[in-house]
C-alpha cells in the first residue's frame, strides 16, 4: 500500500511539465458537463465492471479450478479443465456442429432475408402485411420454434406428407433426428425464425439508398442485376456487416431451439456448446468445466465482436 | 482547415461518447434489471407478511407440473393449508424439460442453494441424489428428531430406511415410491403372434420380435435421445441380478465386467426392434406410440405410465415385471429435505410433516400413481396396479434406480445417459462400455 503510494506520487515528481499540461487539459474536461456525465454514469460503469467484466473473469478463474461437485472447490489447477474439455469427444462435436450450425444458419438468413426485402421493395400492394407476416416469427420464443420444428420434422407426419403428396415419396429425410446432418436441420427451423427480422433490416438498408443513385445507374445503361450487383449489394454491405454479427453471435449461443428439439441428440448431433455447458454444470456439478466451456463460447464472441467494433470506430472517424 | 480538423475530432469525441453512453446503458440493462427488482421485492414482502399475520411463507420446489401429479401435489397443499391457514404456500414448480429429470428445476434450486437463500423444501429424488447433491455439501439438516417425534422409523419399511439413512441419520422424508423396472405390454399384440404370456426374459423377447417383425410390427418403444437410460437400468439388473446390482455402485464390481458387455449387447440389439423415426421421438413422444394401431408390444417404463394410460383412455395394455427381474423392485422415491438456513423453518418441519403423514400420502399418491412410502396405508383408495404393486414392494428384494437418482450421483447419471446416446448413433458395444468404465473411475465408487 504504501510503496504504491510513493511511487505514484514519485512518477509525478519526476515528470513535471509535460505533465502538467495534460493535468490542465484533463482539468478542463472534467468541468462542468463531463463531471456531470461522469457522476451519471458511475452507477452503470461499476455495475458493468462487476457484473459483466467482474463475472467473466471470475468465470475464467473457476475454470482453472477444481470445482467439479456440490462442494465448491477452488484449488487452482491450471488448463486441467481446459485438456479434458479439448479431448472431449461431446465437445469436439459440439465444435463442428457450431460451425455448420454458423455456415447453414447464417447463408439461410442473408439469403432469405435479402430476398425477401428485395421483393417488398417492389412497391407491391399489401406490403404492410407481408412484412408483417415474414416479421411474425421473430415474435415467437426459441422453445416454441424448437417444439413446433420437432413435429413438423418428424419422418413420418411432418413436413415428409408434403414432399410424398408431390410424388416425391423417395425423399424422406430424417431431418433433426440424422446422425450426421441433423445440425442443418436446426440451422432451417433457426433461420424460419430469424429471417423475417434479417429482412426487417435490409429493407431498412434498401430504404436508405437514395432514388438518384438507382436513376443515374439506369440512365448510364445498368439492368437489373448490374444495379444490384453494382450498387445495391455494395452499398448495403453494412448491414450485411451487422447480420453478420447478429446472426454469429446467436449461433455461439444458440440454446432454446436445439433444447426443444430434443438435444442433445443421438451421438450429440445437434448439440451447442450451451448446452453443454448447462448440462455439465448443473446437471453434474463440473463446475469447472462449464465454465471452460462458458469461456470458449465467450472467446468466439469476442472473435465476432471485436472486428465489428474496431471497424465501426473506423466508420466513425470517417 | 484546422477548424473544420477541430470540428471533426469534437464531433468525433462526442459520437464515441454517446456511443459508449448506449454500450454501457445497453450492457447495464440486464445487470440492472435484478437490482431494479429487488427493491420491489423488499418492498411487497412487508406487505404480503403483514396479511397472512407473521405466519410466513412455504417456498415449495418441485418438477411436478404435468397431470395427475399436480393433482397430487394440490392434495398435500390442500391439507397443509387446513392445518396451517396462516402460512402463505408458494408453489415453485418448474416443468421438466431436456436436461433428464426436473433439470432447469435442479439448476435454479442450486443458484438458489449456493446463494445461501433455499426455499423452505424441495423435492429430491431419494438416495445418492439428495446425498451428493446437497447432504455432503453441508446443507441439509438431520431430520432424526422428526423420525423419532412421527414414529417414521417404524413406519417406513426396513429396506428403504437403509436408502433413507446416510452417515446414521436420516436426511429427507419420502412421499411415494415408484417402480423402475416394469414392462407395459399389449394383449393384443401378443395374440398376434399366438403367444400367451409376456416375455420372462430378453431370450423370449427377441423370438417374440421376430416373429412381431415378420407382420411389419415393431417389438419395443424406444427414443432416440434422453429416455434410454431408464430402459437400460432394467437390462442391466435382468443380468446381473439383484445381489450384484448394488455392487456396481459400490466399487466391488467393474464396469468392465464381461456381463455388462452382455446387457449393452441386448440393448444394442434392442435398437433393431424398435419403432420407425425412435430416432426423432423424444421420451414424452413415446408414450403415444406405445397407443398407435401400429405400436410396440412393450415398452420398459415406470409406473408413472399408467397415470398416463388411464387419462388417455387407453385399455389394451397390462403390466409386469420387465424381463428377468421378476422378483426385484427397482425403486425411486421422491421425497422433501430440510435445507440449512430456511427463513420459516417450523413452517418446513410442518410441511415434512404432512409429507410423511398417513393422510398426506394417502391423498397424494393414488392419484398420482405410486405408491405410499408408508407401510400402513388405506387400500381401497388405491387402483389395481397400485394393490399389485403393495403387495410386489412386501415380499421383494428392494434395490435403487439408477436413472433416477437413487443408485449414484449426478455426475454418473449424465456420463451414462451421454455414453448412451452415443451408442444409438454409433452402435458400437466396445466404445460405449469404455466410456463407461472412464466414468465410473470418475465418480470414484465405494471411495
């Protein structure tokens, strides 16, 4: 305590005048306004340095602990944890299934979503309700997608009845239930939900794009497909940008759906890493290694997360 | 030109400070939200202590939502609230979805349980569940004085009390008692096949699927995720009998002992006879096959199935012991504890009264389809399984249900369930086995 204090006061010491006219400028910000910013948001800065940032590194501390029954255990034991949850077969698969679930989840919905707000941008009649209707999903919980996917989804009195009504009898897939491409399955019941709420945001974008930009492209002789390709697609690539992130990060987390269709599955085949991570932890008490696995989910947020923040400060000091 | 510099990084700084302004509000909103509750919270307990005139409140927690055993529940309630009008009853139940048995129930009993703030009493599945879970933790009271005031050391049957009693004394009081191994089976079916009575053994059944097989009919239910476990505890007891069986929970025999190879083996081979899409139905799904035109003759489940027979509506069907263990009852009970710390605590003790009560079992078990933990109930208000079943729970040898918390903890309970899961996709006997044994290791029997 006291060797800080003296060397704090030391530092100061030692550098006089630069200092003092940065000591002038920092005066000056907290007049007046920035003190009353400041004082306002002190009670939301020391709440989210514990509760988010206090949490997480609590959680990555757990994780390097013993805790693995209803006695709290915090011996520390280094990447323990960390090795068995590596060589976990249940955790390897929850990995490839992430990534599929990611690949499958996030095309479906820039796919359908930009579709479906290019046709509402048609000027068609009755776009109040169309749009409504696509948006309508979005309204419903994970777990009711999840239960209502589970039946239609069912080989034998789901969707299935459409495809043998057709004349498609040969196509009978096991969707959710297969072994090894059940995931996808997930990924269409996720992006049913998820797609309407992409198109709510492209239609925004598409909004946004001023007439006389469409106008010159035409009169310098753009069809269709050269002003999407052209003009259209590049100028809402930021709103991409934000599906992007929006929809990778719900596929880290991505719980309720896979809970209600009856994960994890057979050979956990449609398994997440939250899942998981509920399971281990509160299921069978590893304490330690739910929050192993907590923290990777965090660490491939931050993946997604970071990129997105340093480019909008980039667009900002633009 | 250095105006419009200084122009650009002021409002620069301003849009960063409003944009953290809405990352920090943003982010806050989650954390804040508890903190805003809280204080209203506080604020309405006075309120609600001031009406029900000091007597406090009964925090229940359970995962009984679904018919029959809220029914079940109500009666015990209904009771409570005669003796004790003054005490205000908060029925916490949580549905059990996923996660095996009362699992979201089980998560927010132990936030709950590690934030110092238990609920007044919870249901707990009898056995390692309650012991690991909470008693070794140091969180439940020994409840001997209340065995010895309510006379329950006499009153329970001998067997069970050796399930009841961990380190000497007892930890919780039990409300019923359900049968694991049962199987449920179709007359129908079996006059199809010109058989007169059910299978007594694995042996018998495979001949009777075959020949189910032949007319396009599938022999057992099955799920593809999350009910195997319970089907698989009875295979494992039909061959190791119910000598042996306690020793896998012991540490005295192996799990790489060749006879559990024998019991993955019929389970593997199970798969074969089972229902088209198993792989898509969940364990709930599987009652309803188990009624189709075109369903199973059996299905290996617990009593809890005739409950839900009987509200369907449902009569080709009767019951006996699943095949080979005819004179073992595999056994689950449920039962309510007294956790450390509770804020009523005479209302708890109460609350286990009536748990143990003659009155309160007799008037939550027959209708939900167990039977009393007691030795000295009412029989004519129970139905006919339950008399068959009386009479079974008298004379058998009495063993722990694995799948159901009774027989090894937690932990055991999901690695068996995963190594199981995984051998529907796999099908492989030799990794499954293996799996097995690592867990076993790991939750480190008879140690």
């Amino acid at each position: 305590m006291a060797n800080n204090t003296v060397t704090v006061s030391g530092e100061r010491g030692s550098a006089a005048s630069p200092i003092q006219s940065t000591r002038k400028r920092w005066w000056r910000w907290l007049s007046g306004d920035m003190i009353l910013a400041f004082l306002v948001l002190l009670p939301s800065i020391i709440a989210v340095a514990i509760f988010i940032y206090g949490f997480i590194g609590w959680t990555f501390y757990i994780s390097m602990s013993d805790w693995k029954s209803s006695i709290p255990d915090f011996t520390f034991v280094g990447l323990k944890n960390w090795t068995r949850l590596v060589n976990d077969r249940r955790f390897q698969m929850d990995m490839r299934n992430h990534l599929f679930y990611a690949i499958g989840f996030i095309g479906q919905c820039i796919v359908i979503g930009f579709t479906l707000a290019t046709l509402l941008d048609q000027k068609i009649k009755g776009e109040g309700l169309f749009r409504t209707l696509f948006i309508f999903p979005f309204a419903v919980s994970g777990i009711v997608t999840g239960v209502t996917w589970q039946w239609l989804m069912q080989p034998s009195t789901g969707i299935n009845l459409i495809f043998a009504k057709l004349g498609m009898g040969w196509f009978r897939p096991t969707w959710h239930a297969n072994i090894e491409y059940g995931i996808w399955a997930v990924s269409i019941a996720a992006a049913w939900q998820f797609s309407g709420y992409v198109m709510a945001l492209y239609l925004a974008g598409l909004r946004g794009i001023p007439a006389e930009l469409r106008e010159a492209a035409a009169i310098d002789g753009a069809g269709t497909w050269a002003l999407y390709r052209y003009i259209i697609i590049p100028l809402l690539m930021p709103v991409t940008f934000t599906v992007f992130v929006l929809t990778g990060m719900n596929s880290i987390r991505i719980f309720d759906v896979v809970a209600a269709l009856g994960g994890p599955g057979p050979g956990n085949s449609i398994d997440s890493l939250a899942l998981n991570m509920f399971q281990t932890t509160f299921g069978a008490y590893r304490f330690s290694l739910g929050a192993a696995i907590g923290s990777v989910m965090m660490f491939l947020a931050i993946f997604l997360v970071v990129p997105y923040l340093m480019s909008m400060q980039r667009e900002t000091e633009r | 030109m250095s105006g419009t510099e200084g122009m650009s990084r002021r409002s620069f700084l301003r849009l960063l400070g409003v944009g953290t302004t809405m990352t920090v509000l943003a982010a806050c909103a989650p954390a804040a939200a508890p903190a805003a509750d809280a204080p209203a919270a506080d604020a309405a307990a006075p309120a609600a202590d001031a009406t029900v005139a000091d007597a406090g409140k009964l925090e229940i927690f359970s995962w009984w939502t679904a018919g029959g055993e809220v029914e079940g529940l109500n009666n015990m309630f209904e009771i409570y609230k005669r003796d004790y009008p003054d005490v205000e009853i908060i029925n916490a139940a949580l549905a059990a979805q996923g996660a095996g048995q009362g699992g979201e129930m089980k998560a927010l009993l132990e936030t709950r349980m590690i934030g110092g703030d238990p609920p007044e009493s919870f249901q707990v599945h009898l056995g390692r569940e309650l012991i690991d879970s909470h008693v070794v933790a140091d969180r439940m009271e020994p409840l001997d004085d209340l065995y010895a005031s309510e006379g329950y050391n006499d009153i329970f049957p001998a067997d069970l009390m050796s399930v009841i009693l961990y380190d000497g004394h007892p930890w919780s009081v039990p409300v019923n008692i359900h049968r694991s191994n049962l199987m449920w089976y179709r007359p129908s079916k079996l006059e199809a096949i010109g058989a007169d009575a059910p299978p007594a053994n694995w042996d018998e059944f495979f001949t009777m699927a075959d020949a189910l097989k032949e007319q396009g009919l599938p022999g057992i239910a099955l799920s593809g995720t999350g009910g195997n476990g319970h089907t698989m505890e009875s295979v494992i007891l039909s061959v190791f009998g119910a000598e042996d069986w306690p020793k896998l929970f012991d540490g005295t025999i192996g799990w790489d002992d060749p006879r559990m190879t024998q019991a993955l083996e019929i389970m593997n081979r199970l798969y074969d006879y089972a229902q088209p899409d198993y792989l898509s139905q969940s364990g709930a799904d599987v009652n309803d096959v188990m009624m189709a035109d075109d369903g199973p003759l059996l299905m290996i489940s617990g009593d809890w199935l005739h409950g839900y027979f009987k509200s369907k509506e449902f009569t080709d069907y009767t019951w006996a012991a699943s095949p080979g263990t005819e004179s073992t009852y595999l056994l689950l009970s449920d039962s309510f504890g007294l956790p450390k710390g509770v804020k009523n605590r005479d209302n708890a003790v109460n609350w286990l009264k009536v748990c143990g009560s003659k009155e309160g079992q007799d008037a939550f078990n027959p209708i939900k389809g167990s039977i009393p933990a007691r030795t000295d109930a009412d029989p004519s208000l129970y139905d006919e399984y339950q008399l068959w079943a009386m009479e079974q729970w008298k004379t058998q040898t009495l063993v722990g249900s694995l799948q159901h918390g009774a027989a090894a903890k937690q932990s055991f309970l999901l690695d068996y369930d995963l190594a199981l899961n995984d051998m529907v996709a796999t099908r492989d006997v030799a990794a499954t086995q293996a799996a097995l044994v690592v867990a076993a290791e790991e939750a480190a029997f008879g140690q």
